[in-house]
C-alpha cells in the first residue's frame, strides 16, 4: 500500500503468484460465498455494475493460454494526485522481488487499451506487450519478475 503523510491509503498493488490457481480457489472458496448476492447477467451487460458481475461470475477468464509463460498477474492503483511521484515505481518494485523471491519468474497486467497514461508508465518499468487474440478492450503486457525497473 502507498500511504500519504497522515498515513492514508493513496494507492495499492495486489497479484498473486499463481493465476490459474487463483482462478480455481476463487471459483471453489470465494464465489459460493458471495454468488446468491449477484444475479447471473444474462445476455450483453448494460451496466458497469453488469459488466462487473460477469467478471466476478467468470474466475476463468483470467486463465489466457497467450499468458500462460506469465504465470503471476497484478493489479496497481494510485490515486490521480499522488501519480508521477515515485509510489508507482516503488510498490512495483516490492511485488516483483516478492515474486521473484518465491521463484515465479514472469508476471502479466491486463489495461484498458485507452489507458495511454498507464501504458506508459508500464513501459518505463520494462513491461512488453503481450498479444492475446480476441483481447477485446484490453491490452496484455508481462515482464520478467527479476529487479530492475527500467
């Protein structure tokens, strides 16, 4: 987590080592848990929050036979005024050694393709992209997890 001064939460990055099993403990422990509170979308979703359930429904999704030499996947965020500041790069930094450290030797991201602002940042931290056919809205990138950050 990326803190402020007063120690307010300001950004995060999460991933997990392992994504298909992450799928799959998802779709056994996590999902059973929360399904009843979700209506299964039926059709093309019409709303963010649908569009959110079909992702919530579909732990599979995430298993890409494109990525399959990326097995770690993450997901960074910081808010807007704290971005340019060095936090990005700095939590990056600490997921890759995690990840290296357990051995697990490539991590991928998956990003709105529109996002220019983010892709750039990724470049500047030494991630490529990936191409994954019929990705849809999203462009896959992946790195190697060893230091050094571009």
């Amino acid at each position: 987590m990326a803190a402020d001064e007063a120690g307010r939460a300001v950004g995060y990055i999460v991933g997990t080592a392992d994504t298909a099993g992450f799928a799959k403990r998802f779709r056994e422990e996590w999902l059973p848990n929360v399904e009843d509170r979700y209506a299964a979308v039926v059709g093309v979703p019409r709303t963010p929050a649908e569009g959110m359930i079909g992702l919530l429904r579909n732990p599979e999704r995430m298993i890409v036979p494109e990525l399959a030499g990326y097995p770690a996947h993450l997901h960074i965020d910081l808010l807007p005024e704290y971005q340019r500041a060095g936090l990005g790069r700095e939590l990056m930094r600490v997921l890759l050694a995690a990840l290296a450290a357990k051995g697990v030797g490539a991590v991928h991201l998956g990003m709105a393709t529109a996002n220019t602002a983010a892709r750039a940042f990724y470049d500047r931290v030494g991630f490529h992209e990936i191409a994954v056919a019929d990705a849809g809205p999203l462009t896959y990138l992946g790195r190697e997890t060893e230091p050094g950050l571009g």
